[in-house]
C-alpha cells in the first residue's frame, strides 16, 4: 500500500467528533475573561449566568423541549443515564422493575447489571431481529404494574438503527412507569421535539455534535418526580450539584444553535453519502452486507460486516491509509467480546467480527468516501487472502474446522 | 489503538509466510472462543530428518493474531520436530518484542497450532488443552477468569487474599479488584449449590475487610534503618579502580559497601539484568538508566509503566541493591533519555 500524504479521513462520528471552530471561539472568553462562578452575586458570576442561560435556550431548541428548565446539564451520557434509572426507581417505591433493550450502550447495560445484581432489581432486556428492530410483543409482555422505568436508546450507536420511542413511551404509561431514552446519537442528527411526545427523561452528549468533551444534559419533563445522583450546592435547581462547566455549557450551547440551524441539508446529504459508501462497497467487494435497518436509521451511520476476516486488521490496515473507522469486533475493544449489538441481531460470528463503522458528519464530502471505496477492495482481499476461511478464488467456511479450545 | 511493538506492526503489515501450503503434511488448526480468533498452520515435514522445511499459515483474527502466526513459522523452519515442540508461547512473544496483555492469548493460539500440527505429524494424541479462556481479569500480571474460576474451584478458596495467592490476580495495583470480588461472590455461591462448600463458608461481594494500608514501598528509605547509617553519597564521578597505595582518595570516597562507585554500578546493573525475564514475563521492562549516590534511577516500561506495579517492584529492586551493596538505596523511575 502506498503511503498517502492526503489529509486523514474521519469516519468515527459516532465516537466523537471535532470541535467546530466557532464552538472554541465561543468558549474561550468564558476560561480566561468571563470565569466567573455563575452563583455568586457580583458582576463576574451574573455575566456567565447570562451566557449559561442563552446555552439553555439553544439546547431546548434542539431538542424541542417546552421549557428550558427541564435541562440540567451532567458531565455526560454516562451520568445522565445513571441519574435517569436510578431517580426512576427511587421515585417510586413498589415497583422494581426496568426494562431495556438487548443492544443498549454499556452505560445502560453495565447499569443494569449492577442493579440486577446488587440492588434486587428485576431487569428485562427487550431482544431485537436481525435488523436491530425492537420486539414490541416481548416489550409489551414485560411491561406490568412492577415496572419502573423502561429506557430505550433512540439510535443505536453501532447500527444506526432507529427505535419508534414515542410510540415505546406511550406503552410504558398505560402501565405508569416513566420512560428514559438514552439519545446520545440522536441529538443533533435526527430532529426532535420532546413536547409532542410523552418521553418523561433524554441523555444526550455534547461532543457527538461537534461540542466539547466532559459535558452532557439530562431532559427531566417539567413535573417528572426526581431524586439527584450528586447531591451539594443548588446547582441545576438542586438537581445536580457542581460549579457549572460555564465554558463548556456554552460551546453546546453554540454546537446546538449550528445543528439546528442545518440539520434538514445535512441529514439528506450525509444520508446519500452513506448510500453511496454502502452501495459502493457491497458492489466493489464480495461477501459483504449492511447491517442494520435499512428503512429507519441514522443518516450517518454505514456499518458493514465483511465476512472471513477480522475487524482490527481491517481498521489497522485502513489507518495505513488514512482512513479512521471503527469495528464491532472483540479485539478492538479491550475486553474478548465482540460487539454485544451483533450478536444480538444473530450475525453470525465470522461476520460480526468483520464488522466496520464508517460514521460520517456534516464535514464528511464526497472525495473522502470515494478514497474509502479506492481503499477497501485491497484491503479485504489481502486479508481474505490470508484467511483460513478462504482459498484463492472464494470463501471455504466448510473447508476449515479448527479444534475449538 | 494498541500499544504495538514495531516489531508487531512489521509482521503484520508485511507478514511473512502466509498462505496456504499445497503439499503440507503437518496441518494444525485450533481456534481461540475468547476472541474468535482462528489458525491453521500447515508445515512441510522432511520424513528423513524431521526437520521442518516450510511453514505457512492462515488466520482469521486481529493485528496481533496474523503478527503471531507469521512470527512462529519464522520460528520453527529450520528446527526439528523435537526442537519445536520445546517451543512456548512466551518465545512467540518474545521474538515480537512483547505483546499487550489482552493480546498474550494470540501467541498461546499459535502454540497450540503448533502442537496440533506436531501432533498430526507424529500420530501422538494431543494433549489436554489447558489453556486460559475468558475474560481477562488482572492485567498486571495477566490473568483471566477461566484461571481463577478453576483455582477457586480446585482449592476451595473463599477469601480474596487466597484468590490473590493462588493465581497473583489484585496482587499488585488492584485496580481489578471489583470484578475479581464479582467473580469470588458467584463461584462460591455455585459451589454452594453444587455442595462443595458450605453456605458459611461462602464468600460474600462485599464483605472482604478493608486492605490494610501498606507501608510505602521503594520511595521512603524503611524505618529501621541499618546502624550506623552511612552518609549519603554525593554523586560523584565513577573511579576506575586504581591500585590502592596510590589512590587514597578513593579509599575515603568509597561508598560504605566498600566497593567503587563502578563497581557498586557493575553490580547494581547486573541485580536489574538478573530481574528483567521477571519483568518480562508480566509483559513490561526495566532497565538501568543511572545511579547517582544512594538513588538508583530506572525506567520502566510495558505493562510496568503506567501500573502501580511499579511502586512494589521498585520495592523489590531496593531490597536487593541495599542487601547486595550493604546500604540503603532508593530506586525511582524516570523516562529513559
């Protein structure tokens, strides 16, 4: 392969994504200037008061919220999650019960667990098809007066895959539980508005639309009963105590203005892009499929299963060419599990573990996806090559049978 | 991404030896459940000789796994089938200049490949694969679940310290502490049902007692201090020895050992060349980097850098330099030049 001097390709969106310039513009008076503590009463804490106040304003824009103090701002997803179901449940004695979706993020999922675990909760997880669809029927069968809270992703992070979670937040009420949506990778890239719905609790994270890192907001419906996870000074209205991260506060603030203000134009163009990449390479190399479903789904979001080779030799590969994506597979992640997304959709193994995410931003342009298109093909094929699930002029799956240990 | 050896890199971008091998008559295949990974390894063996004359492979796996692969039939042509089977997984590892912890099992994979194929040559049964599976608990010292579920079950351990004790895993930075109280918690209780245990007996999640706070180790010279207490060198240039009658200055400058600056240096660097297949084996290093008076300076690297590990090994490292040299030392890492 030779040695690109072209600018790297970013398709790993969905991990996180560059901080625009306007945003750090935005921010950097509020570090040096304006650094004042918003809760004290002269002058350098009320003009970072006012600032936070129009962040507020920009956020419940997005996100559609009737009013702006149902946003406490947290340091992230994971914390929005964890405040979310653990408020739900201490709000209301007598029921024990949460129920969740099989392919929710490890904040979700390792949450759960624990609570299972240690704190005698009974934990549903709702299964999905081979396309990442929800199984409404084992959703509505779990549903019952012992249910506390249902959360259900918006998007899936790995697949793209859209849950209907108006519709899930309708059901949980005819039961009364309150319903918590973890929608960290909807946020800025599917339009929202929480007033025309009955979503009671929203996650959302700052840096997956071009915000800074270490900052994230929990919607709490106006009315919804809560209990705080970090309990101090009256921050948030006393829902989440902590000096307000005021820069930071500010640039999603600003992140959220500039999504808003494009996100119709960008959506389509970045889902055409993602058509282009997916047909591309489906065309361009064999054995391959899209994962995921493909009526309702994330605009960004391309992931791709390669059969008979391995993710982190893929990604490693593609680095070579400067191109960034990221993979289901087990050794890319630190722990041996492949991607718990996958399986949950029933992908068979050698596939899943060939699994690749191109997720792309409003940045993304068509040059960039064709220098991904120009690069895979070698890329597969020399590893294919290498495989003992494959023999020079196509696949073997049965002609290799090792001894599993 | 990985922290990769160049050596890694090199064998994965550019391996050598892949592909299939049309007239192999040693073929093993083995596959790995803890990350899907699988080898067939196919070598062409002299039947006069024994000697393995060509040696291919094909993985299915990660960068680490396809790196592992090529670098065991570097390994193995040339050898007999005598000196192959001799071969360890550490000698795949090795040859690549380290692998992560997690990614160890990818050089275990290809020693079992090995032995298969080593195995079908020679008509012999293989034998009972032991290998480590599951997740990977404690990263110091590199072991998993599947150790310490069989440890705990074999021994009838109920106690974090004996868990500890069995198999090293929490006893250095303990940062796995949680999953390994987990993992203690659901066994017993397993065992509890299956009746190997008692239900008293049984380890509770939670409930182990606070560890006690160690005394620091390696940065504070230890209370008892050895009587009487030399003076701290200052640090001076190393002599080379010089015949004694004329060089009394030396002799007064002389560290209290009673030995040369250099030679204390010789003997301070060969206890640090002594320990490192030490270091080695839990996937890190260490070498000497100077020695100035009483402070020895290091620098550490793979899994020792990074780890608290640190503060127990230079621990261990003080105690033999100040028992060698007869006076205290301190041993402090520091980034090599």
């Amino acid at each position: 392969m030779k040695d690109t001097v072209l600018p790297p390709v970013y398709l790993d969106n969905n991990a996180t994504t560059r901080v625009f310039p306007e945003v750090v513009e935005a921010m950097l008076p509020y570090f040096t200037e304006q650094f004042g503590n918003a809760s004290s009463i002269h002058a350098f804490g009320s003009e970072v008061g006012g600032a936070l106040r129009q962040a507020r304003k920009s956020l419940q824009q997005l996100i559609g919220a009737e009013f702006d103090h149902e946003i406490i701002f947290t340091s992230g997803g994971s914390e929005s999650n964890n405040t979310a179901i653990r408020s739900a449940l201490l709000v209301q004695p007598g029921r024990d019960e949460v129920i969740t979706s099989a392919v929710e993020h490890p904040a979700i999922l390792t949450l759960c667990d624990w609570l299972e675990k240690h704190e005698g909760v009974t934990v549903h997880r709702i299964p999905v098809d081979r396309l990442g669809r929800l199984d409404i029927d084992a959703y509505r069968a779990a549903l019952s007066e012992k249910t506390a809270v249902v959360s259900f992703m918006w998007a899936n992070n790995e697949t793209g895959t859209v849950f209907p979670v108006d519709g899930l937040a309708e059901l949980a009420h005819e039961v009364g539980a309150l319903f918590h949506t973890d929608a960290v990778q909807a946020v800025g890239k599917l339009p929202i508005d929480l007033k025309s719905t009955e979503i009671d609790m929203l996650s959302l994270s700052s840096h997956k639309f071009h915000g800074p890192k270490g900052l994230g907001a929990l919607y709490l419906r106006k009315g919804t009963r809560f209990r705080p996870l970090l309990r101090g000074g009256h921050q948030e209205r006393g829902r989440r105590a902590g000096t307000e991260n005021a820069p930071a506060i500010i640039g999603l603030g600003k992140a959220a203005e500039m999504a808003l203000a494009t996100m119709a134009e960008d959506s389509a163009r970045m889902a055409g892009l993602r058509d282009r990449l997916e047909k591309g390479l489906v065309q361009r190399i064999g054995h391959c499929f899209v994962t995921g479903d493909p009526h309702d789904r994330l605009p960004n979001t391309a992931t791709v299963a390669f059969e008979y080779i391995e993710g982190e030799a893929i990604l490693l590969k593609l680095n070579q060419a400067g191109i960034a994506a990221s993979s289901g597979s087990a050794c890319t992640s630190g722990s041996l599990e492949p991607s718990h997304v996958l399986r949950a959709m029933d992908i068979p193994f050698t596939a899943a573990h060939g699994a690749i995410r191109f997720s792309l931003s409003r940045e993304t342009t068509v040059e960039e996806i064709e220098r991904v298109l120009d690069a895979m093909p070698e890329i597969i094929s020399g590893l294919r090559e290498m495989s003992p699930f494959w023999s020079g002029d196509g696949a073997q799956p049965d002609g290799f049978n090792p001894a599993y240990a | 991404m990985w922290d990769y050896s160049d050596k890694v890199k090199e064998y994965f971008f550019n391996p050598k030896n892949a592909g299939a091998l049309a007239d192999a008559n040693a073929v093993g295949e083995v596959g790995s459940l803890s990350c899907g990974d699988a080898l067939k390894l196919m070598l062409k063996v002299n039947p006069e000789t024994d000697v393995i004359e060509e040696a291919k492979f094909q993985t299915f796996g990660c960068g680490s796994a396809i790196a592992s692969s090529s670098a065991l039939t570097e390994l193995i042509i040339g050898t007999t089938i005598a000196e192959a089977k001799t071969l360890t997984n550490q000698d795949i590892a090795d040859f690549l200049d380290g692998l992560p912890p997690e990614k160890m099992h990818c050089s275990v994979m290809g020693q079992e490949a090995l032995h298969a194929a080593v195995a079908a040559y020679t008509g012999e049964a293989l034998d009972e694969d032991d290998h480590e599976e599951g997740a990977l608990i404690c990263k110091c010292f590199g072991v998993d679940a599947g150790m310490i579920e069989r440890a705990i079950r074999t021994n009838k351990l109920t106690t974090l310290e004996m868990v500890t004790f069995y198999t090293k895993a929490g006893g250095s930075c303990a940062s796995c502490r949680e999953p390994l109280e987990e993992l203690l918690a659901d066994i017993n209780k397993e065992m509890v049902a299956e009746g190997a245990i008692r239900p008293e007996e049984a380890y509770v999640f939670g409930s182990a007692p606070r560890p006690k706070k160690k005394k620091a180790q390696g940065f504070v010279i230890p209370d008892a201090v050895p009587a009487p207490m030399p003076p701290a060198q200052p640090s001076a240039p190393i002599q080379i020895a010089m015949p004694a009658a004329a060089a009394p200055v030396a002799v007064t400058e002389a560290p209290a050992s009673g030995l040369s600056a250099a030679k204390e240096a010789i003997l301070v660097a060969k206890i640090i060349e002594e320990m490192r297949p030490t270091f080695r084996r839990d996937g890190g290093d260490v070498e000497l980097v100077d020695m100035e008076g009483s402070l020895v300076l290091v620098s550490l690297v793979g899994a020792c850098s990074g780890c608290q590990l640190a503060a127990s090994t230079l621990g261990g490292i003080a105690q033999k330099i100040t028992e060698t040299l007869g006076r205290p030392v301190r041993v402090m890492p520091v980034a090599k030049a």
